[in-house]
C-alpha cells in the first residue's frame, strides 16, 4: 500500500508504534495507540487479515487511505491527531487470524537517519553452522547486527552458542546472551564499522555443537557502540523484556526463543521461535511479545540490547 | 500683529493641515500594517494549512512466491508524480507461512523503515517505510524474503 501525503515533517520520525493481533481467528480488534507529543500529527492505522474476496472494513474517526481487497486484504487508515491517545476500532469480515499497526510521525532531527538498510533472516536444522545472506552489499562505516536463537542445551545463565560470527567487513562482538537450560539459547552480536562488502554478503555464525534454529542479521546505519542490555527468562503467555535504560535515540534490539512445544513453529522448521523488533527510541519502552495459541505460558528467553547512535559534528559554515 | 495674527492664522492651519497629514498618515500606515497583518496572517495560515497531514494519490501492488526462502519484488505505481516536498508512506505486509515467516530484506536507496512487526505466529507481517521529500518518484519496489503472499 502506498500513499502520498503532503504536510508531512522532513525528516520524519515515529512518535509511537502500536501492534496487536492474533493467529486465531477474529471478526474485529480494537487498538490503542498512546498519547501525542503533539496534536496534528499523522496517525497511521493497517489491518490485514486472510481472507476471500469479500471483505470490508469499517474505522470511525479514521480515513481510508489504501485498499487491497484480495485474497490477502490489507487496508490502511489515517488521521491526524488530536491531544489524547486514538483508538482503531475495526472490523472486517470474513473473521481471520489478523494483525493491526499504529503509529504517528512527528518531525525528526537533522542529518543521517539511525536505519535498517537491509536484513535478511535463516533457519537450520541439525548444523553447527547459521548462515543469512543480506541481499547487498554492506556501505563502509555500516553496522552490521545479528540475533541468534537455538535449541542447544546449556546451564541456565547467560551464555553464547556462537563461538564466532564472520563477514559483513565487520569484526564481530558480543552484545547479550542467555542459556535457559533445556529450552535454548538467544543471542546479539554487533560488529560496528564496517570496512564495506560487495554483492550479496553473507553472515555465518560457528556454533559450539548441532543445533536447529534461527538467524537474523540486519546492516544498520549510525550505529557507533553499545550502550546497554538486559537478559531475562521466564514462562508467560505475554513475555516482556525490561528496559536496559537506553539513552534517547538508541537504536534497540529485542530478541524471543521460545520452545516450539509450546508454539506455532516459526520461523524455523524445526528449532525454537525467534522475534525481534527494533526502533530508535522515543521512551524506554519495554517490547512486549506475545504467544499463540492464547494463553499459553511457555519457557521464554528474552534480549534487549540498546546500541549507541553513533554522533555526528555539526556542518561547519563555509 | 495683523501679521502676527495672520501668522499665527496661516501657522494654525499649517498645524492642522499637518495634522491631518499625521491622521492622514498614521491611518495609511494603519492600513498598511492592517495590510501586512492580514498578508502575514494569510501567509501564517497558509504555512499552517500546509502543515495539516492530507492525502494526496495512493496505489496498491502485490506478489506472491510460495517457495521456501524465495524472494520476491513487490511494486506499486502511483497514478502520477509525487509532488516535490510531499512525503510517501509504504504499508508492507506479508501472509506468513506456516515454515517460513517473511520480512522485507532491502528497501530503495533514500526509504526509511519506520516501523516493522513479524508476528510469532500465522499472523500478517507489517512494516511501515517512508520517502521524504518525494519529488519525480512514482513507484516505489520492495524486496521482500520468504514470502507467502503479499
């Protein structure tokens, strides 16, 4: 879906994002986005769902902005918002596992933006090699991070799987790591600066032994160092990670292993479920993850990990 | 004193021709600054109005490659032009598979990934871009992994 608009801040920046959704099926959801930091900001809503060709959405208060009633139907809807937090209240037939978005723009700062230039993602069973392949080449200066998940065993504590990660230009290090004893493993690396790639660059994790799993490996730009992370495990239906207390602008990295007993398989055919997020920071928000089928508690692992926007000298006057 | 009354007349009328000059005067440049005021206001309110969010075209586009660790493009082509300063806003989303959830690996030079949500489960992946200052673009092609339908 592609819109145009005009009165648009440039740069732009997110002021806040919401998700919600569900595998199960539904006829319609309600979502909560937060308050503004200023009102007349564009508000973005998107629905998609599976569905037949008959379908239809209704949003009060929110403008239909682009519709794709396919099979796959997916709308989004805009508004501008006023000084309190706004509500997408739709519904849509016929009922389907959906997802529903939200967020609002507001002006961002001047000069080069904290992004993910690309990302590509793996899965392997039974080897004690993970691979991803980012489709381009790596720009020189680039960051490149990588989240790892597991079903190796360990002792439960933090800990690594990958004993080392090559290529990108990058030297690689370690961010965070947690063992949860008999239900996997997550783990961040970073390697900052990179010297540069050409063409598809591949990123290869060494693991200590065979494992199934899943690898994430994203090249970000503006990334100068790590600033903080915080590990945690738990069984819960809805597992939160806690804030590392990044500084304004961080760049954060969250990343979920779960046991797939427990779980829909996903990504990875056979090994443990993996989901990241990560944004520039507006609060210290906490990532919230949550699983399918509802309720359902299950061994957790969870990372977060805030990296340092990397800072840059103000124009000088000519 | 004839000359001097007479004087004295001609410089009243001096002084209230001057005055008049002054109340002539100082209601142009009442007007005038009423004038600049309300080109000011108009300029002000203008500036304000283009600062309110609106739609201006929107497009849609979709693909679809069922095969394990594809790849696939998707691209969607506005009816005309973005006009300069204006600002596009991509909506990506991704039917996830139940073996192989999808997310968009690369993105055109000058996008920026606002938002992106993978889901745990067989719900739709979503990710949010946006291009800046859009001026002579009128597609915009996503490069899109593991896809199942989009």
């Amino acid at each position: 879906m592609l819109n145009e608009f005009s009165g648009i801040p440039n740069p732009v920046a997110v002021d806040y994002n919401a998700n919600d959704g569900s595998g199960a099926a539904f006829g319609n959801w309600s979502l909560a986005g937060q308050t503004p930091q200023s009102s007349g900001e564009l508000t973005l809503t998107a629905l998609s769902f599976y569905g037949g060709s008959s379908s239809s959405v209704t949003s009060t208060g929110w403008s239909v902005g682009g519709a794709q009633s396919a099979s796959f139907p997916a709308y989004t809807c805009w508004s501008t918002s006023s000084s309190s937090a706004p509500t997408a209240s739709l519904s849509w037939s016929p009922s389907s596992s959906t997802e529903v978005t939200m967020l609002a723009l507001k002006a961002g700062t001047p000069g080069p933006q904290l992004n993910v230039v690309q990302e590509n993602q793996g899965t392997f069973a039974g080897q004690s090699v993970a691979q991803a392949t980012l489709p381009n080449g790596v720009t020189a200066g680039d960051a490149v991070v990588a989240m790892i998940g597991t079903d190796a065993n360990g002792s439960t504590g933090p800990g690594y799987d990958a004993t080392q990660l090559t290529g990108g230009g990058v030297t690689w290090q370690r961010v965070a790591g947690m063992i949860q004893a008999s239900n996997g493993t997550a783990e961040v690396w970073v390697g900052i600066s990179s010297a540069g790639s050409s063409g598809p660059t591949t990123i290869t994790a060494d693991l200590a032994g065979a494992a199934d799993g899943h690898i994430v490996a994203a090249e970000v730009a503006d990334i100068s160092g790590v600033d903080g992370s915080t590990v945690s495990l738990g069984s819960s239906s809805i597992p939160t990670s806690s804030s590392p207390t990044p500084r304004s602008g961080d760049f954060l990295v969250a990343f979920l292993t779960t046991n797939p007993s427990a779980t829909v398989t996903y990504p990875s055919q056979a090994g443990r479920r993996s989901h990241f997020r990560r944004r520039p920071t507006r609060r210290s928000d906490s990532p919230t993850y949550r699983a399918s089928p509802l309720p359902h508690s299950g061994p957790r692992t969870r990372l977060r990990a805030g990296l340092s926007h990397r800072p840059h000298s103000p124009a000088c006057p000519p | 004193m004839t000359v001097t009354q007479m004087s004295t007349v001609e410089r009243t009328g001096r002084r209230w021709r001057g005055c008049l000059r002054v109340v002539a005067g100082a209601l142009l440049l009442s007007i005038a600054l009423l004038a600049v005021g309300i080109l000011h206001e108009s300029v002000a309110a203008a500036a304000s109005r283009a600062r309110v969010p609106a739609l201006v075209q929107s497009a849609a586009g979709q693909g679809g490659n069922p095969t394990l660790g594809s790849t696939v493009a998707v691209t969607a082509v506005l009816p005309t032009i973005c006009n300069p300063g204006d600002t596009l806003i991509a909506m990506v989303t991704i039917g996830q598979q139940s073996s192989a959830g999808g997310l968009v690996s690369a993105v055109p030079a000058g996008w920026q990934r606002l938002f992106e949500h993978s889901p745990t489960d067989t719900s739709p992946y979503q990710g949010w871009f946006a291009l800046s200052n859009c001026s002579s673009t009128q597609s915009v092609t996503f490069s899109i992994s593991s896809p199942g339908n989009t």
